[in-house]
C-alpha cells in the first residue's frame, strides 16, 4: 500500500508548535495556503541536492560530490536557483557525516534501489562488485512514514537514516535556514522521524542518535549537532505524541512561545494579541499618544526582563501585521491612515549586461571597466598547494562582536565592558 506523503496538520515539521498550542491548527485551517517564498523553494533546493549526491554516493559509490553540481541550475515551486559554493558545500557535509557515521558504526546493510519502468533489468548488466554493493541496504534516504499505530494523520519523510540491526539507529535533518540554529536534544521533529525511522524494531535498539546538519547558521557546538537518546524515551514521546495530536481536534486552547515564529495564525491568535498587549500596557483603542510605552531606562528590572523574554514574539508579531497591511492595500484594501509610496531612487542596473560589457570592452578595456578583489582566507584554502599555509600566517580571525543571549545558551558569559577595561590597566 503506497504512504501518503501528502501535507499533515499533524505532521513532523510543525510538531513543535501543534504539540504546545493545540489550537493553532484550527486556527491555520481557515486561513488561505500561504504562497511559496524564495527561502523555502532554496531550502528545497537544497534538500534534493542532499537527496541526489547520497544516493549516488551509497547506491552507486559515485567518486564524485555536490562541487560538481556548482553552476547547475535547479528549481523547487516556480524559483529557480544556482548551486553555489555555498550550497554545494553544505550538501558536501550533509553527505560525509553520514558516509562517516555509517564507517564508524559498521554498517553492513543498505536499501536496494528501486528501478522503475524501462530500467528495471539494468542492475543485470552491472559488474558484479557494483551489483553487490547495491544490495547492501544499510541506509533510507527521503524514506517516507505513516504511524498508524499512532494516529491515521501521523506521517512525514525522513531526510536519512542509518542503521545496526539490534544496535544503533541514527536519524538525520538536513537543515539549510541560517536565521535560526535548530537544537538536536530533545527535538520533537526528530524524535518524530525517529520513531517513523525505526517502525516495528524502535524497541529492539539499544541507542537512538538524533543528529541536525545546519551548515549555515551560526553555532557553538558547530554545524553538526547531536543528541543520543534510548529507544524507552521515544517511545514515551510516542505515546504523549499520540494524546498531543489528539488535542488539536479536541482543544482551542492557544499559547504564545517560540514556536509563534513560523506559525501563520499570528494575526488572529488571540493568546498572541493578549500576550502583546499585556507586554506592552497598551490599550489599543486609545489613540497612540495616550500609550506612550516607556523608555528603556524607566524599566523596572522585572518589566526590562519580561520584554527580553518576549522581543521575539513582539517582533514576529509587527512583521506580520506590517506585511498583512502591504499585502491588504496591495490587493486595493484599505487601512485608515497608510497608503503604498514607491521607496527612494532606484539603483541603476544593466538591461543586457553581456551587450554593454562588449561595447565598453572595444573603448576602455577589460582593466577599466571590471573590478577584481582578493578571494576570502577560506576560499583560497580550498585551491589546495601551499595555500592553507598562506593562510594561516597572513590571516586573521577577528572577535566576535557581543550579543545579547539567556543564559541558558553554552556560549561562555563575557567580562563586562568596564571590568574588560579595567584588566587593559597597567598598575605597575
């Protein structure tokens, strides 16, 4: 019986956010489909460059990677995007950490490909090492699920998983966002996709490893994150998971917290409005002048520490409510008050970039007209030779500049400005 991998209220990516606000899946329900926007066609990209470069790295032992990918065009909902250095070399560590977890856990089994219409005798005319090696089935890749067992809309894809029989079983999410790291502990898409991963063998592991590649966005433990955890502890999620999905049907109850960030119902959530509301003491049918919020340095320790805790969800908050109104008055709405303006001049660019560059070439030159830069310390190690080592006596690492955290980040605290300047004092 073929899965259903179509769309879920309940599914594993939105997990997070149904599983603390039962009700915002009624709430998103009456809502248009969002339309597809460019970061999530490049994530999508992305993901099938991941998809496309382990399957031939595992089902035919390809000797080559992503970089040979660079300059190919691809395209995901009507976007259409280049591989790029950057790209190719995400899916390039996406790739090796799981060719290099599957070396060190000794896997010895593998999925077999699935040849369709004309295809399916060509594994005949294989050599024998290659027909071998693909009956080696020792890792899912975009394996899709269904959780029947949990609920009948319980279902998702799996980016990869790998496996022990008996042993280990570790799952993988490929991440290419860069605003947000993504946490591997205790992540509940993970667990998600690790107990579609393990199906009826979930009991029969001894470990589950839960790992997020996240090449772009900024880390301390790095862009691989990982997080080992015992097959009684999924499976305890499992049966909470069950009761979880259960209430989006049952419950209206909404609350505010960081999963609000990707949620679409922000504009009608009414735990989003009261929780605005109460942070800002604001009665919104007073005009503006009437709630003047106070400054910063009138904040009591308490009120600057609620804020804080809360600026993520305040800002989500007004972004939408600024895009609501754009794309209101765009469609010939209205709003009392506003209107849409052209913004300031605009940039000149070339009309036919290849046309004007010939025409200046035949007065000026190529010299004149095109400018060159130094490559960047990493881009220059990647020419292989003697350049790391150039690198490394010519180059720098500047500091970090400070950002604001909780405390409960691994990052370590930093001295406080005027201690740090105080160290820099010679007494002697």
């Amino acid at each position: 019986m073929p899965v259903d991998t179509g769309h879920s209220q309940v599914g594993a990516s939105t997990c997070e956010r149904w599983w603390n606000c039962p009700g915002s899946n009624a709430l998103i329900a009456t809502l248009p489909t969002p339309p597809a926007t460019s970061y999530a066609a490049e994530g999508t990209v992305a993901h099938a460059l991941c998809e496309h470069v382990l399957k031939n790295k595992v089902c035919f032992c390809a000797q080559w990677d992503a970089t040979s990918m660079i300059g190919e065009v691809m395209e995901a909902d009507d976007f259409e995007f280049k591989v790029t250095d950057e790209m190719a070399n995400a899916a390039n560590l996406y790739v090796n950490t799981i060719l290099e977890d599957a070396k060190r856990i000794e896997c010895n089994l593998r999925k077999s490909v699935q040849l369709e219409g004309n295809n399916k005798e060509a594994w005949k005319h294989w050599d024998k090492d290659t027909q071998e090696k693909i009956y080696q089935p020792w890792v899912n890749i975009e394996q899709p699920f269904t959780l029947d067992d949990v609920d009948p809309e319980a279902r998702g894809t799996n980016d990869a998983s790998i496996f022990v029989p008996g042993e280990t079983l570790i799952v993988y999410d490929f991440k290419y966002g860069k605003g947000v790291p993504v946490e591997a502990i205790e992540n509940k898409q993970m667990l998600y996709y690790a107990i579609g991963a393990a199906g009826d063998k979930l009991m029969n592991f001894k470990s589950i490893e839960l790992v997020i590649v996240q090449p772009r966005a900024e880390h301390p433990q790095g862009p691989v994150r990982r997080w080992i955890t015992t097959p009684q502890y999924v499976n305890t999620f499992k049966q909470e998971l069950a009761r979880r999905i259960k209430a989006t049907r049952t419950s209206d109850k909404t609350e505010t917290g960081k999963w609000c960030r990707f949620c679409n119902a922000k504009m009608i959530c009414p735990a989003t409005r009261t929780k605005v509301n109460e942070i800002a003491k604001a009665d919104f049918q007073e005009p503006v002048k009437a709630n003047a919020l106070k400054s910063p340095d009138r904040l009591t320790p308490l009120e600057l520490k609620v804020l804080l805790d809360n600026a993520d969800l305040i800002e989500n908050y007004i972004k939408e409510v600024r895009e609501y109104a754009f794309n209101l008055l765009d469609r010939g709405g209205t709003v009392e008050g506003y209107k849409l303006v052209k913004g300031g001049k605009a940039h000149r660019k070339w009309e036919n970039e290849d046309l004007a560059a010939s025409m200046l070439e035949l007065e000026f030159g190529e010299d004149e007209i095109y400018k060159t830069s130094l490559k960047s310390p990493a881009q220059i190690e990647k020419l292989g030779g003697s350049a790391k080592e150039v690198v490394e006596l010519y180059s720098i690492r500047p500091d970090s500049k400070l950002v604001l955290a909780r405390d409960t980040d691994v990052r370590e605290r930093q001295n406080q400005k005027a201690l740090a300047d105080f160290d820099d004092i010679d007494l002697g």
